[in-house]
C-alpha cells in the first residue's frame, strides 16, 4: 500500500513535467521569437530609410528638370520677345523712313513748285543772263518758281484770261497754274540763247489732258500731248509736246546786252479732252524750263 501511495503520489508529478517542459520550452522560445521581430524590424526600418532616399533623390531630380524646363521655357520666351522686339523696331524704322521720305518729297515739291524755271548758273556767272519776275529788276537770280495749285480741277482754255500774260510773277487761277517772269542779258557780250520745258515728274497720266499756254513776248502757243489713240494733234492745240517728257523748245538768235524776253506759262487741265478721265483724279505733275546760252559773239 505504502509503494502504490508513493507510485500514485509520483504520478501527478511525473504528468506535470511535460506542462513544465512544455512552459519552460515555451518560456525559451518566446526570447527566439522576440529577437526574429526584433531583425525584421530593423530590416524594414533601413528599406524604409533606402526608400526615403531614392524618393528624395527622385523628388531632387524631377525639381531640378522641372527648374532645367522653366529655364528653357523662360529663355524661349526672353529670345522671343527680342525677335519681337526686334521686329517691332525694324517696322516702325521702316514708317518713320517713308514718312520722312514723303515729308521730303511733299518738302521739295511745295518749296519749288509745280513749275520751275532755271537758267545754267556758268551762263548768269560769266554771260549775265539772268530772271526776275519784273521787268525792271534790282537783282536777278538763276532759279524761280511758280506756287503751286491744290486740287485743281478740269476747265476750258476758254475759262482762262486774255489777259492771263499781262500780269507778272505767280497770278495763279484756281484751276490753273500762271506764272509770268523775264530773261534778261546783264552781260555784254551778245549771245544766243536755247529754252527747253520738261516734264520733271508725273503720276496718273494726267499729262495726257495737260494744256501749256506758253507766250512770248506776247505771242501764245498752246502745247498738248499727242492723242493716245496715235491720231496727232489735239484741236485745241497749236502744237503737240516734242516726246513724252519735253514739252517745248524755244530759240532766241542775236539777243543782246540788257535785252529782255518776256515769258509767260500757263498750265491747265483741258476738261474737253477725251483723256480727262475720273482714272487721272489725283494725279500730280511738275515741269521746269531751262534756259542756256548756245552761242556768245
């Protein structure tokens, strides 16, 4: 009895051993997990790091060609704007240059007229002929000029004065062009002289229903272009132009010291000849006659 006691109270103790075990394995183990969660831990924690790297560097790197693309950006705009710039100043470089060349055109013609008369300056300096506007002159000079006549529009010779030549100087119409002025010999030798009157510029072909009335000394002669059908001369005309830019040619034989010739021009718009068309509104023309000696005795 006393030996199965002893058996029976080995038992409970000999069952508990495996639940020690059990507890003490147990108890063992849970430091080996511990320290497996402990690794991974850091593993995750130094990728993590890694990644923060590789993310800052990517975030450094899309800020840096997001910086490259504003400066490309920028430096398309800057190149841009200085070909604007550019263009800008070269088309207001090109009005101004027009603008200046038109006020010099427009200058000129408004300071020396629809009609200017020359005389070769060697032939007023070494043979003294000369022109004034009065026949009874203080000084002569070498160039005159006629004032010019805005907007003139069509009228008949008929609607001119017969007294147009009894006037000197500018005694403009208003719609003609008058002028009345003297070449004189102030010099002393006797001399013969040449006149020729050219068309120094014309637009709009109003030169084809252009009259001069040019006197001398009292004597009238109306000159007009040809006919543009080729057909001659107009029927209100004494006598057509010599070309298509030389109006007139005059010759004075044997003209001696302080001897004057008188001349007196008159320019119109023939509103009967067929050419004055509603083409030629607006259109501009400028003559010159120029007088030199041909021949001194």
């Amino acid at each position: 009895m006393a030996e199965e006691e002893k058996k029976t109270d080995g038992q409970p103790a000999a069952e508990g051993n495996p639940d020690a075990g059990t507890g003490a394995a147990g108890n063992a183990g849970a430091p080996a997990d511990g320290g497996a969660g402990a690794g991974e831990s850091e593993q995750g924690g130094k990728k993590s790091k890694k990644e923060s790297r590789q993310e800052k560097k990517a975030r450094t790197r899309a800020e840096k060609l997001a910086d490259v693309g504003t400066l490309r950006r920028t430096a398309k705009e800057v190149k841009r704007h200085t070909l604007l710039s550019r263009i800008i100043a070269l088309v207001i470089g090109l009005l101004v240059a027009v603008i200046a060349v038109t006020y010099v055109i427009s200058y000129f013609y408004d300071k020396f007229g629809a009609f200017t008369v020359k005389v070769n300056k060697y032939d007023m300096a070494k043979q003294g002929l000369s022109l004034s506007e009065e026949p009874e002159y203080e000084h002569t000079v070498s160039e005159l000029n006629a004032n010019i006549v805005y907007d003139m529009t069509n009228i008949s010779g008929l609607d001119i004065p017969p007294t147009v030549d009894k006037i000197n100087g500018s005694h403009n119409g208003e719609n003609y062009i008058a002028y009345t002025f003297y070449l004189s010999n102030a010099g002393r030798d006797t001399v013969s002289y040449e006149g020729e009157m050219v068309i120094d510029n014309v637009t709009k072909n109003v030169d084809d229903a252009i009259r001069v009335a040019v006197y001398k000394n009292g004597e009238k002669t109306v000159y007009g272009k040809t006919k543009s059908s080729g057909g001659g001369m107009e029927s209100d005309c004494d006598k057509e132009f010599l070309t298509s830019t030389i109006v007139m040619r005059t010759r004075t034989e044997n003209f001696e010291p302080k001897k004057r010739d008188k001349y007196t021009v008159v320019i119109w718009l023939e509103g009967n000849d067929p050419d004055c068309v509603d083409a030629i509104i607006g259109g501009t023309i400028k003559f010159s006659m120029v007088f030199n000696i041909i021949e001194s005795t």
